[in-house]
C-alpha cells in the first residue's frame, strides 16, 4: 500500500515541538523586558555611585531643585549637577566620608561622576523642561515628591499614553508661578485645584511667559 505522506513528515511532529519551544521563549522574553519596572519605569530605582537622599538636601537643609539642576528653566534638558556643584559645599562638608569617594575622584581625575539615568521618555517624545516649568508645571507632577525620597525611583510611567492624560486636561496640574517647585504645595483650603488651574490657563493664553511664548502663540 503507497504511503499518503512523504517521509519528511515523520519529524513534523518535533518540528512543530521545537517551533512551539522557540515561540513561547520568545514571548516570554517579551513579556519578561516590556512589563517589568525597569521598562514600564515605574518604581525603578537604581543604585547610583553615590548615595544622595533628597530628603535630606532638600527637606532637611532646604536646597532649591535648581541649584543642582541649574538648566530646568531654560533648557529643553534638565541637568545633572557636575562635580563643581558637589564640591562646592562638599570641599567643606562631609568631605571624608567614604560615601563620597566617588565625587572626590572625579574632581582630581576631571571625570565625571557616571550616574544613573533614571527618568527618560521614549525616543519619539519630545519634553522640553523649560516650557513646562514655566507654564506652571511643577517637578511634582513627573517625579512626585522626590524632595522626601532618601532614593530617587520612577514615580510615573512617562508614557505618551501618559503625556496625553496630562494635556488632555493641563488645568489639574498648573499651580501658580511661585509654586512650581515647592513640591508640598497644596491649593490654599476652600480653593480647587482645577479652578485655579483654570484661572492660571486663562491667564497665560493672554499674557505667556516671556520663555514659553516662542512656543505658545
């Protein structure tokens, strides 16, 4: 009797077997990178070469977000502070503490202190710093109230789907321009937030800060 199937498909079976192995890795390994923090970024917190709690500096001491990151009012890119910044108080202050090693390393060898990028938007978002914090955007509204981390973690996905939640309705996060870095801000009691979110918008589509009207005209 003549055989109905050619003599190949007798490994059919293990092919199959082994096409089912390859796929399912695969989409393990796609679920594994694509839905973990360090993708999605939220709660992904890195160890950096030199411990710095903003909680302390911050809270505790009362420093300004701008004078490490000098750049966020009038550059697209908010900056990381350089070696000078640190030494400028650390030249005094701690400055044998074997935490900061690194920094001092840096400032004999004029390299720079590798740190961790944390927040980072995906490649085909654009953000630009300076718009945003002078439109009335605060720090808070991306990073959360970093001012009380002791280590500095995503707070926020910082997704488009996520950019777009935020200017579908930009009036729930606009404070007053004094405000905007004072990260324990809350609306003054019997005030809401959209109200003076609203107030603020009507406001700045009239008159526009002098660095945000190159953009919004």
């Amino acid at each position: 009797m003549a055989n109905f199937f050619p003599r190949w498909s007798n490994f059919l079976p293990i092919k199959l077997f082994i096409c089912a192995c390859v796929l399912g890795g695969v989409l393990t390994g796609l679920v594994w990178y694509y839905f973990t923090p360090k993708y999605t970024r939220v709660g992904y917190r890195p160890i950096q070469p030199v411990p710095f709690p903003h909680s302390l500096h911050v809270t505790q001491l009362g420093m300004d977000c701008r004078y490490c990151h000098s750049f966020v009012e009038v550059a697209a890119h908010s900056n990381v502070p350089n070696t000078q910044t640190c030494m400028n108080c650390h030249s005094q202050v701690q400055k044998d503490n074997p935490k900061l090693l690194p920094v001092r390393q840096s400032w004999t060898s004029g390299q720079p202190v590798e740190w961790v990028q944390i927040h980072k938007t995906p490649d085909y978002a654009y953000f630009n710093h300076s718009v945003h914090v002078n439109r009335g955007i605060s720090c808070y509204s991306c990073h959360g109230q970093i001012n009380h981390m002791d280590v500095v973690g995503e707070k926020q996905p910082l997704s488009m789907s996520w950019c777009l939640s935020c200017h579908r309705e930009p009036e729930a996060h606009l404070r007053p321009e004094a405000q905007v870095f004072n990260l324990d801000w809350t609306p003054p009691a019997g005030q809401n937030q959209k109200d003076i979110g609203l107030a603020l918008k009507k406001q700045w589509n009239v008159n526009p800060p002098e660095n945000c009207a190159g953009c919004h005209r």
